[in-house]
C-alpha cells in the first residue's frame, strides 16, 4: 500500500464502530511478538487534559535526552500525528508499510479489529522496533476496556473525571470514575489530578483493591501560586518553581504538575532528569488546538472544548484574558452525542455572537438544532462559517473556534495551508 490505500484501509476499519475489550488487539499483538510487553509506560486517563499531561511529559523526557515514543488521539490532520517517536510522527512511508503488514496479520481474524484497536497496535510495534526508552500513551475513551489498556505501565495517571460519552461511559461521575480506574495495575503507583470527591472515593475503592499507591493532589503534591502569580509545586519535601508555559490557560499549571510529579517518580525507576530539563520540557511543549492563538485581525483562537468541563476551561480563559474592542464571535459545532446547550452555556458570559456550522461529519448536530438553542447565524460548511464569523467580529474582535475537534481540524487546516486526511470519529 501506498500512503492513501493505507489511509482508506484503516477508515474502513470505522464501520466496526467504537469496540470496547482487550481480547482482540492482545490476540492481534501476540500473534506478532508482544510488543506491548516490552515498552516502558506512562498510561494516562482523564475525562480532559491527558493529551496536554502526555504532551508535557514527552517534552521533558526529550529534552533529557531519552527516545520517546507518544501515542495519543484523535488527530488533527494527519492519522500519523497518533504516533510520534522523539517528538516526530512518523512518516507516510512507514506507517503504509505497517498498515500493509497488518493488513495480512488481520485478515483472518475475527471478529474484524477497529480503527482504534488497529492504529493502537501500529504505535506499540512503532514504539518497539525504534527502541524507545519511554513511552507516554493516552486512553482513547474510558480506560477498563480501552484498547490501549493491554499495557503493563511503569505508572498511571487519571488527570481528571467529568461528564462525557456518558451514552458509554455512565450518567455519574462515581460510573465515569470506575471506567477510568480500570487503568490501574497491581502494584503500579496513580498520579492523581484535582478529582472531585464523588469521583476521588470510586478510584481509591479500586486502588485499595489492587494495592496501588495513590499520589493525590493536595495531599502528595499541591500546586500553589503566590501573590505575585508565580507558581510553584511542592512534592516529596522539594518545592519547584513553574516557570510560564508555552501552552495557554490556567489549567495547565495543573497538568504540568502532574507532568512533573510524574518526572520525579519515573527518577526513582532509574530515569535520570535534571531540574533545568523539567524546566526547559514544559517551557517547550506544544500541543496544538488547546487555546491555540493566531494573532491577526480578528484574533483567532482554536480550542477543542468539547464537553461541559471544557467549555467551563474555555470561558474561564477568556475571562483572564483583555476584551478586544470589537465583538467575541464563537464559531461552534459539535456532535449529536453532546450536551449542546450545557456547552453552550458555559460561554454565554463571554460572548457576544454566535456562528453555527457542522463538524463535516455524519453525527454532527446540525446547525439549525443549534441556532434553536441560541440565536446565531447559520452556515453549513465550516468554511463559510468561519468567514461569516471573521466578518462579525471584524478586525478589531475575535473568533474562538470550539465544540469539536473535527471543526478545529478544519479551520486550523484551513489557517495554515495544512494537507488533511478525510475527518474519522474514533
């Protein structure tokens, strides 16, 4: 297979649907060697913020001097964005002789692996056959039946737990939190983020279970910030100063933190990190479509908020942030899955106009729902949206682009002359 075939092979893989279970991707990597018994493993959970907390981890274990290895979803434009070794994905090349490959490992099985289950597999040989000495994976939904939950981590994380995909996961925040806490080994240590306590009692019944040390937030490791807004973790009778981050907004001191406690614990594995490599590390990380910035006239932002807790994330941003002169204008899509009005709601405080358009994908809420919600203008393609929005804001407002990763892609796609393969929704 070339780099299309490749591409349109594993989207075909979608109609399987969202499969949740272990039994097929460990019957797929066990029939080609077990690769994921051989990777040192950072497994990282959480309803928002694991792709950020992995994001900053891989960044200071590069800047260390390790080879890593990152596997995280969706993507923005490319399928190979998934997997990155040393802070690079890998290339079309590579990733259509792996899909070729497996293809031939896969065409007896049965029933037939998923999109998720397969790219998963893919970045776990990827990993192996280039020798990274660390590897930073996130969960794609949940964590107990989670694909990528065949691992066997050196630690795990759970960054946070609210509601989303509660259609899968559960209506609860205790439901939510045991489908996360599914994560959790025998024996292997848990970094907590700032859990809400609903949340916090469902993990620590899992934890005691399966002996496993919890390092939670406030209690291990708390985050604090002076008087003059400089901020600093303290953790193992050691305080560090966070310099500021390249990424935006408030929440992620938080993931730092974590990314941080994570660095330091991952030391006493026989890692070897210095303070300035820390430092450097989260200064540098980047992770695009989180509060991403383009300044011109409108100021644009893209963030890929797209549950409540998210939303929330967003307004509170917006609200530390100076006004512009001109109109806040949101362009806004997201999927029939979604909580619209709650997402909605979030933002009305800082707001002034809203655009309604379409993901581009099938399950996408349509616009006209939306405008019911809220009143707003219309336009179906996300193109034309934007357009519409830049206009209403004028050079002197902004456009925040959010609701849904798949517009991000787009609008993103579209700002920076980015080639994007067709959108998928696993």
């Amino acid at each position: 297979m070339d780099y299309p075939n490749a591409v349109r092979f594993l989207y075909a893989l979608q109609h399987q649907g969202i499969k949740l279970g272990l039994e097929r991707i460990d019957a797929l990597l066990n029939l080609r060697g077990e690769a994921h018994r051989s990777l040192r493993v950072v497994h990282v959970a959480g309803t928002n913020g694991k792709g950020s907390t992995v994001a900053f981890l891989e960044s200071v274990f590069r800047y260390a001097g390790y080879k890593t290895g990152l596997c995280t979803s969706p993507h923005l434009h490319k399928v190979t964005e998934r997997i990155r070794i040393g802070g690079v994905a890998i290339s079309d090349q590579e990733f259509a002789e792996r899909m070729s490959d497996f293809a031939e490992s896969m065409k007896d099985m049965q029933p037939p692996l998923s999109f998720f289950e397969t790219i998963t597999a893919i970045a776990l040989e990827s990993f192996r056959d280039a020798k990274c000495e660390i590897v930073f994976v996130e969960t794609g939904l949940g964590g107990r039946l989670d694909a990528t939950n065949v691992l066997r981590p050196e630690l795990c994380v759970i960054t946070n737990v609210a509601l989303d995909h509660t259609q899968i996961l559960g209506h609860t925040l205790a439901e939510i939190a045991r489908e996360k806490a599914g994560i959790l080994k025998q024996g292997v240590p848990c970094v907590l983020g700032n859990l809400a306590h609903e949340a916090l009692e469902v993990i620590a019944d899992v934890a005691k279970q399966k002996e496993v040390e919890l390092i939670r937030y406030n209690e291990a490791y708390k985050l604090r910030c002076n008087e003059q807004g400089k901020r600093s973790i303290s953790f193992g009778g050691e305080v560090f100063n966070l310099e500021k981050l390249s990424l935006a907004g408030e929440h992620q001191y938080q993931n730092a933190a974590l990314a941080y406690v994570c660095s330091k614990l991952l030391c006493k594995k026989g890692f070897v990190i210095g303070q300035q490599q820390i430092v450097q590390g989260l200064k540098q990380t980047h992770w695009p479509g989180r509060l991403e910035h383009f300044d011109q006239s409108p100021e644009i932002i893209l963030d890929a908020a797209h549950n409540p807790d998210g939303a929330q994330t967003l307004a509170n941003y917006l609200k530390q942030i100076p006004r512009r002169t001109g109109p806040t204008v949101l362009l806004f899509a997201c999927m029939k899955d979604k909580d619209a009005e709650s997402l909605l709601s979030k933002l009305d405080d800082v707001i002034d106009h809203h655009v309604f358009s379409s993901t581009g994908m099938p399950r996408s809420q349509s616009p006209q729902n939306l405008s019911a919600l809220r009143e707003g203008e219309i336009a179906e393609a996300p193109e034309q949206a934007f357009e519409k929005a830049k206009t209403i804001a004028g050079e002197q407002g902004r456009v925040i682009v959010a609701g849904s990763i798949f517009l991000i892609a787009q609008i993103r796609s579209r700002l920076l002359s980015i080639p994007t393969d067709p959108l998928v929704a696993l």
